[in-house]
C-alpha cells in the first residue's frame, strides 16, 4: 500500500482534510503579531546656510555649492 492510496479512495475525506488545513493556516496567519509597515526612523541631515545682504542668485549658487561639498565630506552620506 502507497501513501497516497487512501486519499485517492476519499476524495470527499481529502478535500475536507485539505480544506481545513487551509482554514486552520489562515487563522494562524492572522493571528502572527507582524506589522505590515513597521514604524522606522529614517536618518536627516539638514543644513542652514545664511549669508546676510546676499542676492538670491547668490545664495542660489554659492551657497549650494559650499553646501554641497560640506554634506559629502560626511562619511556615509550619499547624493540620491
């Protein structure tokens, strides 16, 4: 006699059997303490930069730049 004999003899016992084991892993699937989306803290920098009596093409441009090259002396920062 082979394992699957006595599921080929009851089809009706077989799917019974396979639907409650369906049933019993979507209750327990439910039932798992997982958050879909977990609450993280993601990592900012933010930086101010003032040059009082400049224009704003001023700030614009230098100031960005300068900006810029103090960000990416940070170590593990990078420019997305």
């Amino acid at each position: 006699m082979n394992l699957s004999a006595p599921f080929i003899d009851r089809p009706v016992a077989t799917t019974l059997l396979t639907l409650g084991i369906a049933l019993a892993g979507g209750i327990a699937f439910r039932m798992l303490p997982v958050s879909p989306l977990p609450q993280v803290d993601y990592p900012t920098i933010s930086i101010q930069a003032s040059l009082p009596g400049a224009s704003p093409e001023t700030n614009g441009g230098d100031g960005r730049d300068t900006a810029r090259a103090l960000a990416g002396r940070i170590a593990g920062v990078h420019r997305k």
